[in-house]
C-alpha cells in the first residue's frame, strides 16, 4: 500500500516528534541528525530543508513541546461538572495525570534540555520554565479571585511547588517509574501542599 505523502507541516511535526523520541531515549547532545532520521524514517536532506542545524531543530522541539502543552491546558473544559469542585491546578493535576505518559516524554526533554551541553538549549528550556510558571500563577490568581484562598496565600512559592513536581514526575519517566505515584496521592499532595500554605476554602455559596 503505498504510503500517503505528507504536507510540508505534517512532514515538520513528524520530524519534530522524532527528534523529542530520541531525545527522551538518549540526550540532546547524542540526540544526532542522523539518528532523527532514522527515527522518522527520512532522508537526513529533508530535516535539512525545514532546520538549518541540530541546534535549531532541537529548539524548535523544545518550542513543539511548551505550544502543546499549553494548548491542552487552556482548550479543555476546565469549569465542567468534572473540575467543577477543583481548583485550576488541581484540575491541572488531573490532567496531567491522565495523560502522564506523553507529559512525561514532553517534560524529561525539557529537564534534559536543563542539563544540556549547548547554553541556547539549556537557555530554552529554563524560558519555557519561566513561561509555565506564570501560567500557573494565573491559574492560582484566579482561584484567589474566585475566594478558594485567603488573601494573603502564597502564590509564587505554590507555582514553584508545582513546577518542582513536575520536575520529580519528569525524572520518574526517565527512570520508567510514571506509575509509582497513584493519581489519589497526587490529590493529597495537593491539598496538603495547599493547606500548608494557606488555609483552603470552598467559595462561598451565592
């Protein structure tokens, strides 16, 4: 059967999805050209038509990953009857979970990307870090304003915590250990972790 020929932007993103397999399997800087190739089963001519170098293949994944991920934490329907008594980040959490699997190859890319040889990368993935604690702080400022914490409960300290998680789940895929945590002591690592921090509250009824 002959196989359906793929349009320029599909032809990228399955370069880019191969490029993040191999970087999750191995590193960026063994992560090489030939190798994504090989994954992608292409020509290393054509990663070169849409990539000028390893370099900007690699962050042009790493941009890949925080795009995706971000997509599929402000398109689902967070204010449904299933995270209707949750907070964002709680409903975050269960999101995560559910798809921890892909979230873990996401995130071990960008941990890795942390250690990485090449400053730019390492650069990269500390702006993507950058960018997803403040999207968590505003998740948090609107819990605030919804009335789930005091007034004086400590937001950017409960970002970092969430990003620290994160990074701990990322390390567990590396070592293929996602499933050690269940998704019931995540929720209560959560509401300790809340409760530490300020006293939690429902809203109040109107």
């Amino acid at each position: 059967m002959k196989r359906k020929r793929l349009t320029a932007e599909e032809r990228k993103i399955s370069i880019l999805e191969a490029t993040m397999r191999v970087v999750a399997r191995l590193n960026y800087d063994s992560a090489t050209i030939a190798l994504i190739a090989k994954e992608a089963r292409i020509n290393q001519a054509l990663i070169y038509n849409h990539y000028k170098s390893k370099q900007d293949l690699q962050l042009g994944m790493l941009e890949y990953i925080y795009k995706t991920i971000l997509q599929r934490y402000t398109s689902n329907p967070l204010n449904s009857d299933a995270f209707k008594e949750m907070t964002s980040i709680q409903a975050f959490a269960y999101l995560y979970h559910n798809n921890r699997q892909e979230e873990g190859r996401f995130r071990s890319c960008v941990v890795k990307a942390l250690v990485a040889i090449d400053p730019k990368i390492r650069e990269k993935a500390w702006g993507i870090v950058n960018e997803e604690h403040t999207f968590i702080v505003g998740g948090f400022t609107d819990d605030l304003k919804k009335g789930y914490y005091e007034k004086d409960f400590d937001i950017d300290t409960a970002a970092w915590w969430v990003i620290a998680c994160d990074l701990l789940f990322s390390a567990l895929y590396i070592m293929g250990k996602t499933d050690v945590i269940p998704k019931e002591r995540v929720f209560e690592s959560l509401k300790y972790t809340e409760d530490k921090l300020k006293p939690f509250k429902k809203p109040s009824e109107k």
